[in-house]
C-alpha cells in the first residue's frame, strides 16, 4: 500500500520556563502518495525534529499527523511500526555491535509474530543488494555502506509503506553515497514507497525528491519542486540563498 503524510499545525517545544525552545512554531505540509518529499535547511533548523515527531520517537508535539488521514496518535504501536520505519544517519551509531545481521533482522519478526522468518530474512537481503551469507555477520565485519545496506533491510522486513530517511548517506564516503541513494530509488520504484528525507545537500534533493520544502528557525519558508533547482527558481530569499549557494558549490553558475 502508498500512503499519503499530511502534518496540520505541528508544533513542539522543548523544556519549560524561561529555557523552553520553541523548536517548530508551527509546521503544515502534505506528503502525495509514493512521493519522495525532502527536508532542507540549515543545521537546527528542526527538519530531524519533523521526523521524530512523525514517527512518534518525540511524542509529545501538538497538531496533528495523518498517515492516509489517520492520526498517528491513534495507531497503536504495532500498526505504527508495520506502516513507518526510519533509517538514521548513522549506520556505525544505529546498529549494536553485538547483534548478528539475523538477529537484527529476525526481532522485529519474533516481535510481530510473523512467519517464515529464513524466507524473509534472505529477501530482504537480496532487496537490499546483499549475499544471504550476511546473516551470520556482525557490525564490524561490514563496510560503511554494508551496515546502511543492513539498517535499510531492517527498517524494510516489516513490509511498511512509509521510509523517514534521516540524512541516510552524509556518514558514507561519496562513491557509496551514490550506491545507496540508487539502492533507494530503485526501492521506492519497486515498492511504492513514500519516503520524506532529510539533507543538507541539494544533489541528493535534485537525484531524489518530486518536492523539497526549505526550513528556517523551525518554518517552512517555501515548498518547491525538484525542478526548481537548476534555475534557482525560489521566491524565499532564504530558498534562493541556499539554491544559489549549491549551484555554485556544484559549479553550475
Ligand atoms: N530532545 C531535545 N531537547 C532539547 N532540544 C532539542 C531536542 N531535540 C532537538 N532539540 C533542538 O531542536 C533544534 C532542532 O534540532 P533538529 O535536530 O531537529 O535540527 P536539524 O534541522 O535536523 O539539524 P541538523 O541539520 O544539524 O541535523 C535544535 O536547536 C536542537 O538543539
């Protein structure tokens, strides 16, 4: 199934008193079926934080967020973790250095009481572009781009509609970057996904997402296409400072 992310008025703020930080005022967007949506901006400017509310992982935001305009608030967790998963940054960080990939694998399965764990282990392997023999493998046998391959199989074996991507390729070196970014793509071809994705770089944008929104000091300033990279055709001058500051680090001005 393709869902649809619809967030209306999410705000969140961290602390109490005279510390509390507002760190999303109040953030309204909706995600189309199977698109993939990107978050850019500068650094704490919120966009981890969208995610984290959306997967529930920050829980305590005020709004509202419809998946297929259901409220995540009335899924129970079992629903919530067949129908989204995240895959983090950090595939050095996200996996614990103990676990085999199979078990790894194999948890969210024995949690979900699903069946045909041998069966479903080795596909998604194959899906992600890795040998079944990597089941008996640990963290530290893998590559960088291994372990992201592993934390994406992980985040895929319970089947769900929805990918939030937290900068899923700036801890790999360039050449694997490419790897993984083609590895999602082709995975959102295949299975209809709905991805939101968070960068800093707009080439991973311009490869990957139908639309972009841009934030600043936890707003969206603008909701912009893909297409409107090339030209910087922004109206934010926040947006076309950051178009025009990519384009020319890419060597396109
Ligand atoms: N649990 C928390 N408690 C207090 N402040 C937090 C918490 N989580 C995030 N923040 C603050 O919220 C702001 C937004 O953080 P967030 O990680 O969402 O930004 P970001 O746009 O993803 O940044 P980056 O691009 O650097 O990863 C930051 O000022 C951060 O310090």
């Amino acid at each position: 199934m393709t869902v649809s992310v619809e967030t209306r008025n999410l705000s969140i703020t961290f602390g109490h008193g005279p510390t509390a930080l507002k760190v999303l005022p109040d953030i309204s967007f909706l995600v189309e079926p199977g698109e993939c949506f990107g978050l850019v901006g500068e650094s704490g400017s919120g966009k981890s934080t969208v995610l984290r509310c959306i997967s529930m992982l920050t829980d305590f935001w005020k709004g509202e967020i419809l998946i297929n305009g259901k409220s995540v608030r009335d899924m129970p967790l079992i629903e919530r973790c067949r129908t989204l998963q995240m895959v983090f940054q950090d595939p050095y960080g996200s996996l614990h250095p103990r676990q085999s990939v199979r078990t790894v694998l194999s948890e969210p399965l024995r949690i979900h009481k699903l069946t045909n764990h041998e069966e479903r282990m080795q596909k998604v392997l194959s899906d992600v572009g890795l040998p079944g023999s990597f089941l008996d493998r640990f963290p530290h046998q893998l590559s960088g781009g291994q372990r992201q391959r592993v934390a994406i199989a992980r985040a895929l074996i319970l089947e769900p509609s929805l990918l939030l991507l937290d900068e899923p390729t700036s801890a790999l070196d360039v050449s694997v970057q490419a790897e993984i970014l083609n590895l999602l793509q082709r995975l959102r071809e295949e299975h209809g996904f709905t991805y939101i994705m968070v960068t800093h770089d707009l080439a991973v944008v311009d490869h990957m997402c139908d639309r972009f929104a841009v934030m600043l000091r936890g707003e969206i300033t603008e909701i912009l296409p893909r297409e409107a990279i090339p030209g910087c055709e922004a109206v934010h001058p926040y947006s076309r400072e950051l178009i025009g500051a990519s384009l020319e680090y890419e060597g396109h001005v």
